[in-house]
C-alpha cells in the first residue's frame, strides 16, 4: 500500500533526518593494543563529554578489518600504525594522521631461548613470527642494528599466538611477538628478551588516523580537535591512576587488571608536547616524517608498498597545535 505524505509531514521528515545527519558522532575504530584501548578510558570517565565530543567507539577484534572499514569510508577515523596507513595512502586514500597516540616501548620484542646468548647465536636458526607484520619489522630492524640480514635466519611463517606456542613448545629457538605474548613467554621462564621496540624508538607509533572529507566537515573537526583535548586528559590519567586505568582497559579486552597493568610500561604514552614533536618538527629522527622513509623502505622492500607517499602531506599537525594555542583551563 502506497502512502501519500502532506508536503508538511515530508518537510519535518527532512528536517528530523537532516538533523540526525548533522548529529551523527564521528565514528572511530579501535582494535587491541593498550594505546588504543585506553579511548575506552577517556569514555568511561567522561572525557570526551567533557570537551564535547560525540565520539562512537566501534571495536575491531581483528585489526585489519579496521584499517579497510576506513579506507572505505565506513569510519571517521581509525586507531592504526605508521606503517599500516602508508598501503593506503600510496593507493589514494584521504587519510590524514591527526594524533600520536603512544609508541610501542617495550611491548614488541624479539624472544630467545636462554640457549642463545647474542645475535651470532640466531645466524641460521628459525625465528617464528607474522609475516610482514610488525614483528617482521621488528626482526629486520634488530638484525639491521647488529650487522645481519633477513638472509642470516630462517622466518617461519605463523600468527602471533601460534608463534608463541610454538616457541613454548621448544619447537622454535627465536620469536618476534607482542603483549600478551611476551610477557607470557617471560613469565614462564623460557625465554628472554634479546631485542625489544624500546631499542627503535620512533619506528612504532600508533595513530589516530583520519579522512580527510571527514576534518573538512567543520563540525566533525570540532569533534576532533575535542577527542585531542581528551586524549591528553587520558594520558595524564593513566599516569596518575595506573591500577584504576587498567581495570578499565583489561574489561575491553577480557583480562585480569593485574595482567593487564603489566603492558602498560611497555607503552609509551603521547601527551601535548610529544605530539608536537611527532606530528611538528620533521627534523627530528623521532618525527612521523623523519621516521617514515625508513617504514617505507621496508613495506617496499617486502612488496607492500606501491607508489610513493608524501609523508609531510599526511600528516596534519593543525589540530595539535590549536590545542596547544588553548589548552583546557583545567
């Protein structure tokens, strides 16, 4: 049956969905690593009410789907490493980085057995890890760091629980793999960390990353520059209240608080003023701009990366620093 509406009923109609478009939060991905976790943090104690930011948290258990959800236009914005986001913007995608989140300090590491004491140890030996993962970069940058080569070991191919599993299971002598897994691998005494990302400082952020469409909006760019302004709250929180941080955090993902506790010193958190300096000051070796041609280099190297990227063009400091400009009176 066809229904006939007065042109009053269709001008409220278009008014009613015109407003809820115009209400619409900013849609954002976030998937498990403690740095993006904690925007479950900034919500839970009202951070992003507090500054006005009608963010919807949309929960990724698989990581890569996030990363397509964005360059498809069905997020806002995504919660995704350096390195993931330079496929994209080689093919085309508006993304631009609009926060530093945290870098990884500690939290990715190359584990060994206690049998092997240096890296002349690994020369031939098989090191399980994902693939073309960050593991994988982590690996090349340890062996670059101490005069080998890929060439120099053997990678088998497996997902990060798997290669742990399979390390603890005696069947490996060498791992690349991140928390959980690392500190499982060192609470059961079977092994020792030889290279960790504390030793690359700057080669692993993790971003909030943004379409550009999405900041052209000036109502959504409102929205942004408020989450920022709420992502430095969260910071100082987690600092101040660490224990408090991670019951919040461990929920989200289904584990105990105090485990849970145990990844956030392997963190690096990203207040006001690393920020500035991540996303600011190109000259500096630590800067997503300084430290891209060599992420490049190996999403290359691996056929991962088509194209060239314009790192400065991808990065967007102009949110960062209006905070900056006006910092919250609190």
């Amino acid at each position: 049956m066809f229904h006939r509406l007065s042109h009053a009923v269709l001008l409220a109609v278009a008014f009613l969905f015109t407003t809820a478009v115009e209400a619409a939060p900013v849609r954002v991905g976030v998937s498990d690593w403690p740095g993006w976790v904690a925007w479950y943090v900034a919500k839970e104690k009202g951070l992003f009410k507090k500054y006005d930011a009608d963010v919807e948290l949309v929960w990724f258990p698989n990581y890569t789907d996030s990363i397509q959800a964005l360059s498809a236009g069905q997020l806002d914005a995504n919660s995704q490493t350096w390195g993931d986001t330079l496929a994209p913007l080689a093919a085309g995608v508006p993304l631009k980085i609009i926060l530093a989140n945290d870098n990884s300090a500690g939290n990715d590491a190359l584990m060994v057995a206690p049998s092997i004491t240096g890296f002349a140890d690994l020369k031939g030996k098989s090191i399980a890890l994902e693939q073309y993962s960050v593991s994988h970069f982590v690996l090349a940058t340890a062996l670059a760091h101490n005069g080998m080569t890929p060439a120099d070991v053997q990678v088998v191919n497996l997902a990060a629980g798997d290669a742990a599993a399979a390390f603890l299971g005696g069947r490996v002598p060498a791992v690349v793999v991140w928390n959980p897994w690392v500190n499982q691998i060192q609470s059961s005494g079977k092994g020792k960390a030889l290279f960790t990302s504390k030793d690359m400082p700057g080669l692993i952020p993790d971003l909030l990353v943004a379409r550009g469409p999405a900041l052209a909006d000036a109502t959504k760019r409102a929205i942004f520059v408020g989450m920022v302004r709420a992502w430095y709250d969260t910071v100082a929180f987690i600092g101040a209240h660490p224990r408090e941080a991670a019951v919040i955090m461990a929920k989200v993902v289904g584990l105990p608080p105090e485990e849970y506790a145990t990844y956030l010193p392997g963190t690096r958190f990203f207040g006001a003023q690393e920020n500035l300096i991540a996303l600011g000051e190109p000259q500096r070796p630590e800067s997503l701009v300084g430290v891209g041609p060599t992420i490049a280099a190996f999403l290359t190297e691996n056929k991962l990366l088509e194209g060239k990227v314009d790192f400065a063009a991808a990065v967007d400091a102009s949110l960062v620093r209006e905070v900056a400009a006006k910092p919250s009176a609190d």
